[in-house]
C-alpha cells in the first residue's frame, strides 16, 4: 500500500484508513499519534507552492512510470542533455536530477 509508511507494523492500516491510528496494529507504532489526529489525512500544505511556481513553467514533460527500474531518470537525463543542445540553454545538476536552464547574457 502506498500510504503505508515504511516504518510501520505489519498489519498496518494505512494512514488513509478510518482506522489509522486506532486499531490493535498501531499500537507501538511510532507514527500512532501521527496517525490517530488525523494530520496524515490532511493536503501536502507544499502543493500550493508547487502550483504557484509550475505556473511559469511554459512547457512541461513529464516523466513517470507505476513500475520501478523502468528508466525514468535515464530518460530525463537523455533529455535535458537534448534540450541543452541548444546554446542557449546548459544542462545542471542538482540532488534532484538533471534539468535543463537557459542562460541569459547580462551583458
């Protein structure tokens, strides 16, 4: 189950579930507190943000697979190392990946 944190018991619930938090399983789980308020349940407060800024983001590739060792960071690298063919744009690292940036002359 996706909603399952990795540290959690066996038989966990989920921390989608009405029962999260509340049921024989939690117990001695270390998100139990976490859990049982609810505060799991509540939207990511970062996706407003996100939104915000992919807002000036013109063009957008999105990259994603429901399988693992699929090569999805092998494709996005391939293309921002296309995408910066174009002299006008450099490809950076960061701890996120490979992305693509256009570089403005300020002369």
């Amino acid at each position: 189950m996706a909603d399952v944190p990795s540290n959690a018991p066996a038989h966990c619930p989920g921390t989608a579930s009405e029962d999260a938090g509340k049921v024989s399983a939690c117990q001695g789980c270390p998100n139990q507190a976490l859990c049982a308020s609810g505060a799991s349940k509540a939207p990511d407060p970062a996706i407003q943000e996100i939104k915000e800024k992919m807002m000036s983001v013109k063009h957008k590739i999105l990259v994603l697979s429901g399988k693992g060792g699929v090569g999805k960071s092998t494709v996005s690298a391939h293309l921002a190392h296309g995408i910066a063919s174009d002299d006008t744009k450099q490809v950076h690292q960061s701890g996120s990946g490979w992305s693509p940036v256009v570089r403005i002359s300020s002369f």
